[in-house]
C-alpha cells in the first residue's frame, strides 16, 4: 500500500483535528491530473500549533484548504472535534467558520477591493457576532489596533490604499475577530443543530495561517507572532500554520511537519527537527536558509537544471530520489515509510541521517 | 552611446515625493527619497510595512498608482526624467527597459486568462515572436524559473498554480525582455529557500550577464545582507540610513535599523523564544510628526529629536548616509537611552527587557 504511514499520529482525546491519507487531486486537461497531495496524514491537538514547511508547490496550501473542504478533497478524511468534515453539506461546513478560520496566502487579492476596512473586518460578526452595532465596532477597533493598524484611519479606507503587509494584517484581523468572539458560540450552538455529535472530541477552535507573515517587516512580524502566541494563550487557540521562513516556523509551533511533492517527510518537535534534521530533503532546507550577514559566501553559481519532478507525474518510491545524495536502488522500488527515530521525531527515508530507533 | 551617458548612473532619483489625497487629507507615502543606482549593481530596500518601499518603486515605474496621486521630484533612467514622460513613452520602457515585479503576483496576473496567453503576449509585443516562437520562448521561461511541466503549466489558470509558481511565473515575464532596470518588490516571499537561492541566482546571472540592475524590496534581512549591494532603510516615507551593504551590516547606525535587527528570528534560538517588536505604531502619514518620524517609537529620542527632523548626511565612511541627531552606539544616545529608561518611558523599557538574555526561555519580553 503506496503511502507514508500514519506512525506520527498520536491517539487521544486531546487531538483537535486529524487528517488521514489526504488525496487531493486536480484535473489539468488532456486526462492529466496534477497530485498535488497525495496521501497525507497529520493530526494537531488542542492547543497545538503544527508548522507545516515545504518546497514551493508541494502541496502546503491544498492541504490546509482541505481542512476547510475548499475544494472537497479526492478521498481521506478530515476529523475535526469527532466528525469527518467530508461528510458534511456546504452549509454544515459553513456553520463551523466559528471553529474553523483560514488566513489565505496573497494578502491583497484574498479581500475584497470594494468593501472598506471596517466592513471586511466587521463581516462575520454581523452574522456571528453581538447583535449590538457599537459592540461589533469595539471588537474590530480592538482587532485592528492589535495587529498595528490604526482603526481611525484604517476604517474607511478599501484595500487598495494600504500596503502589502497592511492587508495582511486585516486579513489577520478578520479571522481573529471570529475566532476570539467568545459571544459567538452560544449562538453558533443554536444554529447548528448537528454540533451536538461533535462534543466529545478534542475542543477549541482552528485557525490555518498560510504565509501570515510573509510580506512584513521584521518588526511587525514580531508583533504578529507574538499576538498569535497570546492569542494561543488566551483563548486555547490551535494553529496550522504554513510559512517558507524556517525561523518563524521554529519560532511558532509546537510541532513541524515537512512536505515535498505531495508527501510527507519528517515530523518533530522543531527544536529536535532544526537540530538533528534525519531526512535529507529537511537538510536541505536547513542549510539553504539565508543568514543576516553579509560576510557570508553564498554560492551564486549554482542553477540546476534538468526537468523537475512534476506532480502530474511523480517518481516512483520516495519522490524525492531524483534530487537526494544518499539515493539507493531501494529508494527507486519502495516507497520509504514514516517510522520513528527518536522521542516524537519520525521520518520517512530508507536512509535517514540519524540512527532510527528501536 | 556618448561618455557621459555610459558613465552616468542608470538610475538616478531625487527628491522624489508622493502623496495621495484622500477625503481625509493628504497621504504623503514617500517624502524626499533619492538614490542612484548603477548598471548592473543591487539596491536593497527594507523598512516598515507602509514605508512607502511599493508606492516608491511604482512611482519610478509610473505604474498603477491611481489618478488621486501627484509625484513630484525627478528619477532619470539613463538620463531623462521619466517622471515628465508621456504614457506611450512609458509604454515603450515597460517591459523593454524597466520591468517590475510586483508583491501581490494575483494583482498582475489576470484571473481569467491562461498562463500561456499572459506570457506569450508580452514576448509578441516586446519582441516581435510569432505564436509559435512564443510559445516555445514561455516554455523556456517556465523551465528557467524552476517551475515543474511548464508545458501544462502554461494551459493552467493563475489560481490552479501555487502562490510560488505564480510569483515566479510574474519574474519570468519580467526577465523575459531583458529590461536593463529590474523593481523586484518581494519577488520571493512565496519560495522555499531552496527555490530561492535558485532564483536569486538566476536573477544574479541575469545581472552579470546583460548588466542588469535591480531595485530589490524585501523584508527577508538574510536575502539583502547576501544579494545587494547597497542597502536603504525606509521609515514612514522617508530614507533614515542608507549604505553599502557590508558596512550597514558591520555598522547599524539608525535606531530603526538597530530596532530592525534586533526582531529578527534566528533557527538558532529556540522554539517559543518571545520576539522583539517595535512598541507603538508608525506615523499617520496625513499628519506626520514636524520631528525626526521615529520618535515617537524610539529608545534613544530627545527633545531635539521632537522639533527638528533630522537631515540625511554623510558619517564617518562618506559612503554610509544617516538621518539620526545621535547615532546608535554614540555617547550622546547611551546617555538619552539612559534617561529614558529612567523615566520609564516604555520603548526604552522594552528594548532594556527584551534584551536580557535568560538562558531558559530565551529573549524575554
Ligand atoms: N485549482 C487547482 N487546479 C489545478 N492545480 C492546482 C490547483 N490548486 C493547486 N494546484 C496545484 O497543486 C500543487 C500544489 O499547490 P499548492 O498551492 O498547494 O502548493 P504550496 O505548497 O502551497 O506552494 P507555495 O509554497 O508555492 O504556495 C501545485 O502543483 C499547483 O499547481
Ligand atoms: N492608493 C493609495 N491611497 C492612499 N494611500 C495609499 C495608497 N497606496 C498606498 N498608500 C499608503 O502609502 C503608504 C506606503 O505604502 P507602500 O505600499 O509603499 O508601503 P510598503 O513600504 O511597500 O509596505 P509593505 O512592506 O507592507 O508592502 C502606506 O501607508 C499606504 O497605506
Ligand atoms: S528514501 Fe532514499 S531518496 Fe528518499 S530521501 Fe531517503 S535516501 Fe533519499
Ligand atoms: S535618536 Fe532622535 S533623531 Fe535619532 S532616530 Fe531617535 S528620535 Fe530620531
Ligand atoms: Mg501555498
Ligand atoms: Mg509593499
């Protein structure tokens, strides 16, 4: 059975969400389809945040959109609080954008150029929120100050006249505003009859942050991280969050996954992982991050060429062969499963860089 | 070409203003910016989110910024002013001469037209290709920039590809008519760093190879200490220092700057270490302070600070510029942070916390 195994995914009550053997394909014409995540599984308990890095179109941002059912995923299944999201309607889903947020990547584009700031920002309390127009207003005033914009100003403006990171901030904002409006789950319970077959497993609420970060300034970073963290704090919040920087992904999560091509590579605590990296591809990663100095020599010489792997049409075994010094006949014939090499650090790689265990 | 055009900078920018006027006033995004940029040689540009680091770059491009807007300044590209070109004048430069990547890819690409079409009709236009030529010159481009099956890729709508594919799908048809003036504004934000390096790296042969010279905006301090050569920092609309890239690094004068790398996060510290921010916001733009624009956020202000805004000049290495009345590092500012500490005014406060090491849990603040 083609697949990475599922060794890192932990029992428990505790697990907010899992998502198991993952498929999500796209038809591309000409009978071709793109696998863009082929058979995936990871979970995040409560409280958690999962750092999810990878080369660029591997499949990071298909697999948090899967989470949300944007678009129904090929097959696997997606258990959130006890129940398999596939299995509901569009509008159970809907109803659930009260636990479950999505910051999408490209912040501009991501709102709408014809609302104003207030507006975007304000448009799920007016559903979910206080029905009091005054309370709605000091709940965005309160959101926007704290992701370093200020509401005065900001209120009547539309997108277009705020920069890279400003956007990305309100978009921030507007899925922070649902998730922290404690108001907001006694009437989401009313509406939603169905969420009675939820309790039992795993609470709190999801948020899925796709490159929340990417186009601001350090500083301001800083400031998003650190308002995540309490946010994390305070309201119990779990986090998906997706970024290419793999200081940032250290810095935020609880947990890292690492994906190429439509699969996983290795999962750890991210202080182990960015320590004792044991997939090649991880090292990788690792040691092409660039350092603030310009001391540094960085070699400019380097552009590969050749085809690339593409995901309409994958190596066979492990998909990263194609690029991996320590490649072997085996990994060409067998697909490297996931199996543990330390305390919460697994790997799939016949020939890992650290010792497996047991 | 005559001498003095060949030995001229490319770029040369001064005094450059933008303001936009909106129902509430006047935004004044870039304040008094000039630089010089010559022939195949990087000018990095950091700075706060809002600095005006895209409306700069686009103002020099004459690109989208809206009929709301009033440039004032010069910015000659190989001697002319660009900024008193007429539209079909620049059209004839965009793309040929001066190309520009944007940050938002989705903002440039339209939505509804496949990515072969996009391509293929900046190359027919600029460079006179059949559709076949086309055709196979997007194919190329696709594979130079690192993206997997450019073939299908090429039939593929702008949302079927990854945030990466299509920043990288946008530096493709800017490098495609090989402009002599590259603006990249965020060109790699949505790239691992192993894609990166490749891109970066292309970009750089590009440079060596035709002379290519590159205005690169990126928040990414490890990419500007490694990619440029020069280095500019933007606050609230303004430079606040500006230096060769070694000695910036090896010298950080400006308390922004400073402020700036002290937030970075590094994967040597560990998981969960608290982060250095900025306390306070930036300005408002409609109404910026008559002082120096960072003191109301800055450790090290003084009543000088408050009243006069400090000129940009030359220090110690004529080549390093600063607008700061007492340089980071220098006795006046021990003892300004000093008294501002005492006074418990609170960016001097958290900078005095956040740097206090605990070998535990890191940098505490
Ligand atoms: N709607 C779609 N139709 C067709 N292909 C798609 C669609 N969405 C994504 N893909 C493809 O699926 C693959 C994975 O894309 P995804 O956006 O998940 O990558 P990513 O890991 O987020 O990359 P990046 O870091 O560049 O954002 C890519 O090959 C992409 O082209
Ligand atoms: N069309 C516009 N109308 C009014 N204000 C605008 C307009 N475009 C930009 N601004 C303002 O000008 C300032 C500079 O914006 P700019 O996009 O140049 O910032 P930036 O330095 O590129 O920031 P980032 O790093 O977040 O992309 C911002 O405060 C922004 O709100
Ligand atoms: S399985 Fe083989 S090819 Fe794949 S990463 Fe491990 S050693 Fe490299
Ligand atoms: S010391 Fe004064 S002039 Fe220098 S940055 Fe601070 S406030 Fe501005
Ligand atoms: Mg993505
Ligand atoms: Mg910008």
């Amino acid at each position: 059975m083609a697949g990475t195994g599922k060794a890192h995914l932990r029992p428990g009550d505790d697990v907010l969400v899992t998502v198991e053997d993952l498929v999500v394909e796209f038809p591309v014409g000409r009978g071709r389809t793109v696998k863009a995540v082929s058979g995936i599984s990871f979970d995040i308990r409560s409280g958690e945040t999962l750092g999810l890095v990878g080369e660029s179109g591997c499949g990071k941002s298909t697999s948090g959109r899967a989470i949300i059912q944007l678009p129904r995923p090929t097959s696997g299944s997606v258990t959130f609080r006890g129940v398999d999201l596939a299995d509901l309607s569009d509008e159970e889903i809907r109803q659930r954008r009260t636990h479950i947020q999505m910051i999408f990547q490209d912040p501009i584009s991501s709102l709408n150029p014809r609302r104003t700031v207030g507006d975007i920002v304000a448009e799920p309390l007016r559903v979910w929120g206080p029905s009091d127009a005054s309370e709605q207003e000091a709940i965005v005033d309160r959101m926007l100050d704290s992701v370093g914009v200020d509401p005065d100003t900001a209120r009547d403006k539309r997108p277009h006249e705020f920069s890279g990171g400003q956007c990305q901030r309100i978009s921030i904002a507007r899925s922070l505003v649902m998730l922290t409006n404690r108001g907001n789950l006694h009437r989401s319970r009313r509406r939603s009859r169905s969420s009675s077959r939820s309790r039992g497993r795993g609470r709190g609420r999801l948020l899925i942050c796709d490159e929340p970060v990417s186009s601001l300034d350090v500083s301001v970073q800083a400031q998003i991280l650190n308002l995540l963290e309490d946010l994390k704090a305070g309201y119990g919040l779990t986090m998906m969050f997706i970024a290419h920087d793999l200081a940032v992904v250290k810095n935020i999560s609880d947990r890292v996954a690492v994906m190429y091509l439509g699969k996983l590579c290795e999962v750890a605590d991210p202080d182990t992982l960015y320590a004792e990296a044991a997939h090649p591809y991880t090292d990788l990663l690792l040691g092409s991050v660039p350092e603030p100095d310009p001391t540094v020599e960085i070699d400019e010489g380097l552009i590969e060429d050749g085809e690339l792997p593409s995901p309409s049409n994958p190596p066979s075994g492990c998909r990263f062969r194609t690029r991996c010094e320590r490649v072997t006949d085996l990994c060409s014939s067998e697909e490297p499963q996931m199996r543990a090499v330390g305390d919460d650090h697994f790997v799939a790689c016949h020939h890992p860089l650290a010792a497996v265990a047991g | 070409m005559p001498d003095n055009v060949a030995n001229s900078p490319l770029l040369e920018v001064d005094d450059l203003r933008t303001t936009f006027t909106i129902p509430t006033g006047d935004v004044k995004a870039v304040r008094g910016v000039s630089f010089t940029l010559d022939r195949g040689r990087t000018l990095g540009i950091v700075g706060e989110s809002g600095s005006g680091k895209t409306v700069l770059a686009r103002s020099i491009m004459r690109l989208n910024l809206g009929t709301n807007v009033t440039t004032t300044g010069t910015a000659a590209f190989d001697g002319n002013d660009v900024l008193t070109r007429s539209p079909s004048e620049m059209r004839q430069l965009w793309g040929s001469e001066m190309a520009m990547v944007f940050q938002d890819p989705m903002t440039s690409l339209n939505p509804l037209v496949r990515v072969q079409r996009q391509v293929t009709e900046h190359l027919c236009r600029h460079l006179n290709l059949n559709r076949s030529e086309a055709r196979q010159a997007a194919v190329d481009l696709l594979r130079e920039v690192r993206i997997p099956d450019p073939d299908t890729r090429l039939r593929s709508f702008p949302h079927e590809l990854s945030g990466g594919m299509r920043q990288r799908v946008c530096i493709a048809v800017a490098l495609a008519c090989e402009p002599s003036l590259l603006f990249a504004d965020e060109p790699t934000t949505a790239l691992d760093v192993t894609v990166q390096h490749q891109i970066l790296n292309l970009l750089s042969r590009e440079q060596a190879d035709r002379e290519m010279a590159m205005v690169l905006v990126t928040h990414d301090l490890g990419v500007v200490a490694g990619r440029t050569d020069d280095t500019m920092v933007m606050y609230a609309g303004t430079v606040a220092e500006y230096a060769p890239t070694v000695s910036l690094f090896a010298d950080m004068r400006h308390p922004y700057s400073e402020a700036l790398m002290r937030s970075i996060p590094l994967t040597s510290f560990p998981s969960h270490t608290r982060l250095a921010a900025i306390t306070g916001r930036p300005p408002d733009l409609i109404d910026p302070p008559t002082g120096c624009a960072f003191s109301p956020r800055c450790p090290y202000v003084q009543d000088h600070c408050v009243n006069e805004a400090p000129p940009l000049v030359e220090i110690d290495d004529p080549a390093h510029r600063l607008a700061c009345w007492t340089p980071v590092g220098s006795p006046e500012a021990l003892t300004a942070f000093e008294k501002n500490l005492a006074a418990g005014l609170p960016q001097a406060v958290a900078v005095d916390v956040s740097t206090t090491w605990s070998p535990t849990g890191g940098v505490d603040g």
